[in-house]
DNA sequence: GCACTTATCTGAACGGTGTCAAGATAATCT
DNA sequence: AGATTATCTTGACACCGTTCAGATAAGTGC
C-alpha cells in the first residue's frame, strides 16, 4: 500500500507518524516565522507549512488561528518576564532595580518587535493581564516589589497599584515607540539605542520620584 | 439599453455617475467600517461594499490597501492634534498645559480606540512622525512648546527633544494600556477613566518635574 | 455638434487565507 | 484482536487583496 511508504519517509524524517508534539512544533514555527518573514507573513496556513503538516492540523491542538498566535505571545511573556527577573538581580543597589527592569523591558521588546506587539495584541482582549500578572515573578510583581524597595509605602494599595500601572504604561510607551526612525539620529548622537532608552524612561522619572520621596523623609 | 437605467437610478441616489469623490467616500466609509465592527472587519473589499463600490474600484484612488488606511490613519492624526490645541487652548495656567494635552491625547485614543490603533500602525513604518510633526501646530509642536512654558531651555535642543519624545512615550503607553479590563475596578474607585487617567499621566510627572525644577531655579 | 483622449468604474479571474466536515490512519484501551 | 479515541489529510467554502480587459462617463479640441 501507499501509505506504508509514506509512513516510513515520514519516519525517516524523525517524524513519528503523529509528529510527537505537534503543538510545540506549531508554536515553534509560528515564532520562527513571525522573527524571519516578519508579522504580515504569519498566516496559519504558512504555520502548518513550516511544520510540515496539513492546513487543517492545528484545529486539533488550537481552537483558533487567534488561539495559536496567543501560545506564541504566552511564551514571549514568560521570556520577558524571565529578562526582567536577570535585569532586577543584577542591579547592585535595589534603588536602580526599577530603572533596570524598565531597561530590560523595553530592549527585549526592540529586540523582538513583532514578537511584542503580538504580545500586546494578545493582552489587550483579555480580562487579565497575561496569565502570570499575579505571581511575584511576573513582570507585574517585579515591578511592585521594585516599587515597595524604593520607597512606596505597601500598605497604601492604591498608591502602590497606581505607581505599578504608571511604570508599566511607561514601558510600553518607550518600548513601542523607540522603534520609530526618526529617532535613528537622536539615538546615534546618544552612543546607542540603550543610553537613549535610559534617558526616555529617566524623563519619565518613576524611580527619580520615589527616590527622592524617600530621601525627604 | 440596461445601462441607462442603471445610470438613472444610481442618479437617484444622489450619487453622479461616477460617484463624484469616491476617495473621500471610501475614508469615511472605511472609518464607519473601523468603528461600527472593529478593526478585523476593515477589508478592502468591505470599505467598497460600504461605499456602494465595486471591489476593484478604490485602486483608481489608493495604490494599495495600506494606501487607504494610511488615508484614513491621517485624518485621525489631524483630528488628534486639534482635540490637543482645544485642550490647551482650554489652560487657563500654562503650567497645566502639558498634562492637559496629555489627557486630551489619552482620551482620544480611548474613544477612537481603533482609529487610534490604526494611526500608531501607520506611523510605526514612516521614516516620520505623522507627516505634520515638523510644524508648530502639530501635536508634536505643541508639547514642544508646552513643555518650554513650563521651563525646559529652548535652547538645550537635546533636551528639549528627549522630553518631548517621553512626554509622546507616556501618553502613548498610557493611551493604549488604558483599556486593558483588569483596570476597570481601579477606574471605577476612582471616579471614572479621566481621574484614571490623570492621576497615571500625573505618576510620569513630567509636568511635575520641569514645574519643580523651574520652582527651584 | 462630433471624434478622441482620459479618468473612472465593473466583471471576472488568480492565488492566498481561515475554517470546517468527512474520511483515513495511528495510538490506546479492554 | 477488536473497538475506541486522538490525530492528521483531503477537499471544499467563503472571503480576502490584487490585477486586467472592457464598459462607461467626463473632458478636450475641432
């Protein structure tokens, strides 16, 4: 019979007869995709294709189109938020851990911007901030704990909520419009794209407030 | 012959046999489209549809379909940016223009969310901001000069230029995290969104910055 | 007035997309 | 081994952006 052969190509490939983890695979391809050929170009009909698998496949692991794109965008989060876990232990002196994590933020979103507006694009329907935004490892309760060592009081919730939110809003700003080119010569003239994102966030000034709050205490 | 008749009655609808401005038509077809069913249902063919066109007809007026949302995206940012001169016109304290404009760019955003989407879209591939933001009467222009009244040197360029891109980062974040449900509760503590608003754009202290600063001088 | 050119619109077509139902195939369970 | 379940393929549907040949109207020179 045909398929037998079939079946021992596919095999030959490395490839079980149901490809093992399909789902992985999928997500994987979506990412692959969305870094080379850019967002326009993630269909997931091209996402099967990169898999080697059927159009039709994904509806067994995804409900949606939107469903697999929202795997792809969970795993950027839980990446940023492990970028944002380094960028606050490697901050000597807590005061700078907020500057550090607004650093960190705003780099690996310009160093995977499609990848970040997907992610964007994901958390913006949803009726809570991306899964993890509870814990104290997610970028939310990195930011909070930042908050609390520099200086807002923990028990004054809403202060402490709205200074969270503040900083966020502040990174995402900065992160998605750092991208523009007219900055390109601003940035140069900076020595880069770091000193530049430092300099935006230090105008923004969350970390310079509470600092000094602190000290005139 | 049946094409007479045709003609008549499209006549009748007051539309001239060759639709008069048919690329006026199709923006505020296409903008009707965006916020009556959402950014996802704003297709080419649908903007024709909706403007009583044939599906091949806007390519006699747009060369491509980002040509007509670029279309649609500029007029948003002409209206963004005299809902920006309203509110700073409405100032009586020059010191409050600053976070006035910011709330109007806020609000804007947050009642046109995804027109407001749609012109950040068109602006992120530009080599420019959105072609007007040279000129004074620009949004970027009247932060600029905002900021100046509010004690930035005009003559520190750098300066100048680095607080206003945080002030458009700022807003800018704030504009589109604003609607994220998981604030809702928050909101609703406070007030309503314009407090919201506020009292976030007010945590980026720029106002409150240069304002101290010039106090201090 | 009339021919001619030009601008505008239609119709049909192409390849690509998301999605689904029916059927084939492989893994799993009893 | 036989039945069940999970997984994948095939083929189809409607819609999309885009193009091209042809129809129609507007404008232009005589």
């Amino acid at each position: 019979m045909a398929h037998a052969d079939l079946t021992r190509d596919i095999a030959q490939d490395g490839r079980p007869y149901h490809h093992g983890d399909l789902s992985r695979a999928l997500v994987l391809a979506g990412r692959r995709i969305l870094e080379k050929e850019g967002p326009a170009a993630l269909s997931l009909r091209a996402v099967a294709r990169e898999a080697g698998v059927s159009p039709a496949a994904p509806y067994h692991h995804f409900k949606d189109k939107c469903d697999l794109i929202a795997a792809v965008a969970s795993e950027g989060w839980q990446e940023l938020s492990v970028a944002i876990l380094e960028a606050r232990a490697k901050a000597s002196d807590p005061r700078h851990g907020l500057s550090e994590i607004g650093v960190a933020y705003v780099c690996f979103a310009r160093q995977n911007p499609a990848l970040y507006r997907l992610m964007y694009d994901s958390a913006c329907d949803r009726e809570d901030m991306p899964e993890h935004a509870k814990d104290e490892s997610s970028g939310y309760g990195q930011v909070r704990e930042a908050l609390i060592s520099v200086g807002v009081d923990p028990n004054d919730h809403r202060e402490l909520r709205l200074a969270t939110i503040a900083a966020w809003c502040a990174a995402h700003g900065v992160a998605e419009m750092a991208g523009f080119k007219e900055f390109e010569g601003l940035k140069e003239e900076m020595g880069g794209e770091v000193p530049f994102i430092r300099a935006i966030l230090d105008h923004l000034g969350i970390y310079a407030r509470h600092a000094r709050a602190r000290h005139d205490a």
